[in-house]
C-alpha cells in the first residue's frame, strides 16, 4: 500500500458527486412513494408480469447474434487492455525506452504549468497517451522524471532529499517537479491522486509510474534502471545540500482552503443525513414526550 498524501481536491469532488447521488435516490423514493399513496384504493399497487409467448426461431436468432456481439467485445476490450499504460514498477516483461545521452541536465527544476507543457511539447487538452511499440521505445528520445509533490504534504517532504539527488547520478535525465495543488491541469489528465507520484516520460508521453512503497534514492534508482537505458554513474548516496532544495524537505505550514471546505461539507453532509435518518426522529420525538409530560406534572402539581 502506497503511502501518500491523496489529492483533497479530487476526493472533495468524490464526495459532492456521492452526496448528489444520494441525495437524488431519496427525492425518487419520497415521489414514488407519493404516487403510490395517491392510487384509488381500488386499484392494486401491483400488476402481475405478463407472459408472452417467444417464438423459438426468433429467439434462436438472437442468442446468435447475442454470441456474436460478446466476441465482438471481448475482442476490443482486449485490444484496450494492451494499450494500457505500465504504471507498476515490479513489471519485468517490459521493453526499456532508449533516453538520448547527447545533453547534460543541471539540478531538479521546479516547474510550473506552462514550463512542464513546454517540456512535455503537449498541446493542451491531448489526451494522455502511452507507448506499446518496441519500435516506438527503441527510438532515441528526451526523458523527463516529473515529480508531482505538495508542499504540505509531509511525505512529499521526505521524499524530496532523495529526489533532488536524481540529476547527480542521472545527468542525461531532466528532472522537473510540480505542485500538484497548485497546478491540477496534469492531475486528471495524468490520474494522479496522490502525492509524491512519479511519472516516467519518453519523447512526450507517458512510460511508467512510480508505484513502489519506499520513495528513497534507492528505489528511484531501481525504477529508472527498470524503465529506461540509464544506469547511476556512481554509488548511491544523499547530501545535506540535497535537504535544502530544490525541492524542499520541511512541510510547509500554509492553509489548505479547499481541506478546509472539504471538512465543512463533510461536517454539513452529516448533519443533513443525521436529521433525515429514522433515529434523529426517535430522538426528536422522546424529547417532545418528555417535555409534555414534565409540563402535564408541573401543571397538576400546581
């Protein structure tokens, strides 16, 4: 089980599409109930099912073409099954991408929006796609390790020492990192729902994800060997330089509004279903009682 920091934004929007879910099947509920309470009372609430006699040619015909529609399915949903991206790092059937050595990277940059565009040559709005080719993979090509981190979160923290250690292992490898809060474009269109997450790019699309549960240098190292032709040019190791930046190891204390909106939703979500529930009338109902019956006591005692 991976520990990470999820992305609040994307379960607030879970929880108000459940909410509204919710809230819908009880409004169905209350008016089928009042349509059945309007019905005369000489009309039965239900009507037997009807049985209708099935020709047996016609029905033979459809169970053919029936069988023929499920494989006709099965074959493309197998087609989509390979089209699907790597994201599990203990793959081992996997052909590795071939990352140009041609040019020399600096330290991690910190990216924002339009500078990860730039990098990844992405037009906006194209759809995430993924490398099944080994043709394709083979093909000399740019690779980009993109860090998507919060600066709150605090395994983004502890993860961000040994990711600032990458480039000086990996110096043919640039190395960006991005606030996944501050900038949720990618979010959705990469599926990240969580931070830290680490996303593999080869010649602009997308190889691999980081799925492993220890974020060190270690097994940064062993996802890159994995995925792509880069070895470590060195032995493995972490500085104190690497704890101060780029990106940095201490949590940031700033407030999450849209945490903060999601506990208030949460909170008022509650509320809403507590007093629409069966015991919350109960309870209602034991304190009317009691009132009036301590009222009808006081009374007959004056």
């Amino acid at each position: 089980m991976n520990i990470r920091c999820k992305n609040i934004h994307f379960l607030f929007l879970v929880l108000v599409i459940q909410a509204i879910g919710i809230i819908g099947e009880e409004e169905t509920q209350v008016v089928a109930e009042e349509n059945l309470e309007s019905l005369p009372s000489d009309q039965p609430a239900e009507t037997k099912n009807e049985i209708t006699e099935v020709d047996p040619e016609a029905f033979s015909e459809f169970k053919e073409t029936d069988l023929l529609s499920n494989a006709t399915s099965s074959e493309v949903s197998s087609q989509e099954k390979s089209n699907v991206t790597i994201t599990d790092a203990s793959v081992t059937n996997f052909t590795k991408v071939n990352c140009l050595i041609d040019k020399t990277y600096g330290p991690v940059e910190i990216v924002n929006y339009t500078r990860l565009m730039e990098l990844l040559i992405l037009d906006i709005g194209t759809p995430n796609r993924t490398r099944n080719s080994k043709e394709d993979k083979q093909l000399p090509g740019a690779c980009i390790l993109v860090m998507f981190y919060a600066r709150w979160c605090v395994f983004s923290s502890q993860a961000a020492p040994h990711f600032n250690a990458i480039p000086r292992f990996y110096p043919h490898l640039k190395v960006v990192a991005i606030d996944a809060m501050k900038y949720q474009n990618f979010n959705t269109q990469y599926g990240i729902v969580g931070v830290p997450t680490l996303m593999l790019v080869h010649n602009a699309k997308p190889v691999a994800k980081f799925n492993a549960t220890v974020y060190n240098l270690e097994t940064f190292s062993k996802f890159l060997s994995q995925f792509t032709n880069l070895q470590p040019n060195d032995s493995l190791y972490v500085t104190s330089a690497d704890f101060s930046g780029p990106v940095s190891s201490t949590p940031s204390n700033e407030t999450d509004y849209c945490l903060v909106l999601s506990w208030v939703f949460i909170a008022a979500c509650l509320l809403y279903f507590t007093t629409k529930s069966h015991w919350w009338r109960q309870f209602i109902e034991l304190v009317q009682n009691t009132w009036r019956e301590s009222n009808a006591q006081h009374e007959h005692a004056d």
